[in-house]
C-alpha cells in the first residue's frame, strides 16, 4: 500500500531528476544533520528549512544552523510557492520564546535568524511574539545577533514597531517576486505593501540593517527584475538575496525556467547597480542562508 509519505517521496524524487546539473541538491554530513533536527524537535520547535523544505537544510544542520519557525507551523495565507500548511490554528504559545533561546544557548548560535508563519488572526499579526523571542535569546545570548524575518503584518506600522524597538540586529522583509506575478503567486499579499513595510522599517529604526529577498524563476522578465531591484533600492535596504524557485510539490506553482548560475551574476550586478550594497544571487541562496556572514558585511558598512 502506498502511503501519502511515499508518494511524495516518489514525486520527489522524479523532480530531483528534472533539475539542472547546477540544481542538484547539497547535502551536509548526515549524523551531524540528525543532532541538530533532534534538539529542535526536543525543544518542541518548528523551523523554516524543514516546514518549507529549503534545499540547504543539510548544510545548515551540519554546521549547527537553523531558521526558526514561531508562531507554529500552520499559515493564514496559501501562497501559491511556499510548502508551509495552512489549517487550523493555535493561540501563540507563551513558552515558545524561551524554548527558543533555550535551544540557540544549546547549539552556542552567536547569531540567530527567527521567521514566522503569517498570522492574519492575530490583532498584531504576531508581532508581540517576534519582540519577546529576541528579548529571551539575548537574555541567554547577551552577545548574539538577531536577524527577523517577519511578514507584512498587513501593513500595519505599530506592530512593525513593535518589533523594532526590540531591536533586531537586521530586520528583512521578503518581496519574493516582481509585482505582476503577485496575483499567480502571492494572492494574498501585496506588493506596495510589502515596500512600504520596508521603508517604513528605515523611517522607525534607520540604525538597523533592512534586507529582503526574491525568488526567481516563475516567468519574471529581466527588466521586471531590474525594477523590483529598483524599487528596493528606493526604500534604503542593504542586502537583498535572490535565488531559484523549486516546485514543492505538483499543488504548487510550477517552474517557468531554471535560471543558470551566471544569470544570477547579472542580478547581483543590476542590484549593486541600483543602490544596493550586498546582493547576494545564486541559485542555492535564501533569504536565510549564511545569514550571519551577510549581516556582519552588512553592519560593518552601516556603521
């Protein structure tokens, strides 16, 4: 009898066989992998690279790294790209945040990054939760850097404040495509928003860095890509990260075209072009990924 895990692993599988040469996925050591998924699921924690089945995960486990999921692992919104669920939800759960920093002071992180599911439900969109998780990682890390990686909020600005006067060490917003491809793939989301939400960011808190980040490969056009570049440079953020899309599963959108690597070194030199310090572009990059090395650039050119 073959079970939903089988299948998918079987569909999977077939995908992994159509990808580029230069899309084959990266793995990290396996035991060192394992040690890590089992302290996250020890402490009763969800994070990104395993919810929406990031392609670095293996490297990043190796290396002891991890994205953090609060909030729980269940969406308000059904983007069309993203593996994350959505069903039924959960009140946030007040000791999420300690287990959190309990974790990161576990695996000796000197430098965090804590994103969320959306959460349309909540009054503040959960931004209540973002403030108490960094205050509890930097009572056990006093010297560790937070990145937060939040959603729109729907645009609204106190919650955005709320999570600022936290404090993050660098504050990202995803855009994730160009504004045309919005109703195909982020139906419930908007893209003025999305930027207003970042310039807003620089207008609370200009002292911390702003990045934000685009998923490639749905059918964008280059100039299409040179005006979100664009636009993003408009609203004073420093890193922006751009990488390929791959099709979680056949429910999802599929993929227009796999971009080949040098493609992505014109997108970094069209970003840097239009005002952007730090572009980080490859078809393997998230918005996460080697997070720490990207914020340290970044608050060494901010300073």
């Amino acid at each position: 009898m073959t079970t939903n895990h089988s299948r998918q692993a079987i569909e999977d599988r077939r995908s992994r066989r159509r990808l580029p040469d230069w899309l084959r996925v990266k793995t990290g050591k396996a035991q060192l992998s394992e040690a890590t998924r089992k302290l996250i699921h020890a402490h009763g924690l969800h994070t990104v690279c395993e919810e929406a089945r990031c392609p670095n995960i293996g490297e990043c486990y190796s290396r002891h790294t991890a994205t953090f999921l609060i909030l729980g692992d269940v969406c308000t919104r059904n983007c069309r790209f993203c593996a994350i669920s959505s069903g039924h939800l959960q009140p946030p759960d007040p000791d999420e945040p300690q287990r959190v920093a309990d974790a990161t002071a576990e695996m000796g992180l000197d430098f965090v990054v804590i994103t969320s599911v959306t959460r349309d439900d909540l009054p503040d969109g959960g931004a209540q939760q973002f403030s108490r998780t960094i205050q509890a990682i930097r009572q056990q890390l006093p010297e560790a850097g937070v990145e937060v990686l939040t959603p729109d909020f729907q645009g609204n600005i106190e919650a955005l404040r709320t999570v600022l006067q936290a404090e993050p060490t660098v504050f990202n917003h995803n855009v994730e495509t160009v504004p045309r491809l919005y109703a195909q793939v982020r139906p419930q989301a908007d893209y003025e928003r999305s930027v207003g939400l970042l310039r807003a960011a620089g207008e609370i808190a200009p002292q911390i860095p702003r990045k934000s980040g685009l998923i490639v490969g749905f059918g964008e056009t280059h100039e299409e890509i040179k005006q979100t570049l664009a636009d993003l440079a408009e609203t004073g953020v420093s890193i922006v990260t751009i990488g390929q899309y791959l099709q979680p599963t056949r429910q999802h959108v599929p993929v227009a075209r796999y971009i080949p690597p040098e493609e992505f070194d014109l997108y970094k030199d069209w970003g840097q072009a239009a005002g952007i310090a730090q572009v980080v572009s490859g078809p393997f990059v998230r918005s996460s990924y080697r997070a720490a090395e990207t914020a340290q650039t970044a608050l060494a050119r901010h300073s």
